[in-house]
C-alpha cells in the first residue's frame, strides 16, 4: 500500500495515479467568499498528511459530512498541486470495514521520531534533576495518575507535535533546553522552572480522547487544558504537601503558560519562572514546526509548504 510520504515525492513533475488508505484527522466546515460552505478535510498516515478540499455539491462533501473525524478510508485519485500546495484529485472514497483494519493501523499513527520508551526515560531524569522534594514528588504523582496517557497523547490537535507521543517530546525538549538556559538567569528558581515545564501541558492529556484521530473530551471543550491542567497539579501538590507559596508559584505557571489572553493563557506570565517557561514553550513549539517541515519535506524541494504556525512556507535548503 502506498504512503502519503511516497505519493507526494513520485508527483513532483507529474500527476500520478494512487490507493491510500488514510484516517480522517479533521473536517472543519468553512464559508467561501461567494457565501457557498466547503468542508476542509485533513487526511493522513503515519508518513504525513494533506488537506483535500470538498465544495458543497460534491459527493465527497456529503460522504466526509456524514463519516467525520476518526473513520479510516481507502481513497483512489491522482495527485495534482493547487498554488504550490499538495492537492489531489479524489475520484473515489470508501470506509475501510472493520475486519480490514488490522492490516493498517500501524501505517496510519505518526509517531514521535524518537521512541516513545526513550523519552520517558528521559522524563525521569529530568523529575530526578528536581532538588526540592516536594516539588519532585508532586511532578511525580501528576504524571503516575494519568495512567500512561502522558506517554502518548499529542502535543496539539494540529499546530506543533501533533502526533501520538508528541507532548512528551515536546516536554522533554523543553526540559533539556530549560537546563541549559537555567545558567544564564540566576533570577530563576531552577526547581521551580523545571516542574513547571514538566508539568505545563499535563492537561492536554486530559483535553484530547485517546484515539485514532485526536479530537477534544467533553472536559476539554468545556474547561480546556489550562484548567485541567491547573487542577491536576494541584491535587498533587496537596498530596505532596507543597509548601504554598512554591504552589501558587507553580499553578501561575500552568495558568500562564500560553502566553498571551488571546492565545489561552488564563494569566499574564508575572514571575519570572513563568516568563521564562512561557518563552521555551513558545521556542520548542516553532522549532517543532520547523523539525516537522524539514522532515517532511520531499528532498528535492528547496521550500515546504505553507506553515500555518510560521505564518509562511519553510526554506528547507542547509546553510552553507
């Protein structure tokens, strides 16, 4: 079976015939400038994905409208490119019946490129790293109660890491850069900025469902993963017995961390520790843009596609 890696590397110079087996990641229903509805469907497998565009009187419309998110689907097309984008021509779209599934699941997941087993090991390490017990302890018993959703839950829905394991790389990744800045900022308390790191998007494994396609829980659309994330460390920092100001101090973090009101941030970062977790998160978020464009991108392209989070495409060519 192909992949979608494999057809958007064949159809560079011309268009090519395909079979994909593919899940329905996402279908946004949006409004043209003629007042017409179109649904925009994102559609991948574990090598990436592409968005297929499906106007109101087309029978995909109707048939992606009725299946949602989260069904896999065998597609048959040929590949084309609209405004320098990846955009195919859909000719056919079928559910995969459930006693197929087995033969595809494992292709249709994009995992984070690092082992999943690897980054928790390193997970530990960094809670280790935290010289205040109780703050150690209260970053230990977060993570324990999510029963392994921490491990493989998505950093996003779709913006940055948004593949299964995502958050905790995204996690780690922060974490080795919040030790090596630490240096630099003496003003920071250390233990607190790395506990609160670690701990920053602990919601999103409450926000998003553990499936196929990530979609957000009932709690997640009604409270979102600030709050959860905020009443996960909490309950165990008082099960750590956290001295208080250390924990309205970490909870300024969680409340914060997204930056900007506008963004989700319940809070304007006004210590330094959440400043400065604030401006990591921001920084691992838009380089994991940037890791995921270049990995992404066929070898011979000098730019990928546009960037949503960048607000651009990525020149993809090594300085020299």
């Amino acid at each position: 079976m192909q992949t979608v890696a494999e057809i958007k590397q064949s159809a560079r110079d011309q268009k090519v015939a395909f079979e994909l087996v593919l899940l329905v990641k996402k279908t946004q229903m949006k409004r043209a400038k003629n007042n017409s509805e179109f649904l925009m469907v994102e559609l991948g497998d574990r090598t990436g994905m592409f968005h297929l565009v499906c106007f109101e009187n087309s029978a995909n419309f109707s048939f992606f409208q009725e299946q949602g998110e989260g069904k896999v689907v065998r597609v048959r097309g040929h590949t084309d490119h609209y405004q320098g984008r990846f955009s195919p021509n859909i000719a056919q779209v079928e559910i995969v019946r459930d006693e197929e599934m087995g033969r595809y699941l494992e292709n249709l997941v994009e995992t984070a490129p690092i082992p999943l087993d690897a980054l928790w090991k390193e997970t530990q390490e960094h809670i280790e790293a935290i010289e205040n017990p109780a703050l150690r302890e209260t970053v230990r018993i977060a993570l324990d109660e999510l029963d392994g959703r921490f491990q493989t839950t998505p950093g996003a829905i779709s913006m940055h890491h948004a593949y299964r394991g995502g958050l905790m790389e995204h996690t780690v990744r922060m974490a080795r850069a919040c030790r090596a800045l630490l240096p630099l900022y003496p003003e920071v308390h250390a233990d607190l900025a790395l506990a609160g790191i670690l701990l920053h998007d602990i919601g999103k494994a409450l926000e998003y469902t553990p499936s196929l396609a990530t979609t957000r829980s009932q709690s997640g659309i009604l409270q979102g993963h600030v709050v959860l994330g905020y009443r996960q460390v909490r309950r165990a920092a008082l099960q750590s017995k956290l001295a208080e100001p250390l924990l309205e101090r970490l909870e300024h973090i969680i409340l914060s961390h997204q930056g900007e009101l506008e963004w989700g941030a319940a809070a304007k970062a006004a210590t330094p520790e959440a400043v400065f977790v604030s401006m990591v998160d921001n920084l691992d978020a838009k380089m994991g843009m940037v890791q995921y464009a270049l990995r992404s991108t066929p070898a011979d392209e000098e730019f990928s596609e546009f960037v949503a989070g960048l607000g651009a495409p990525l020149l993809t060519r090594s300085a020299r």
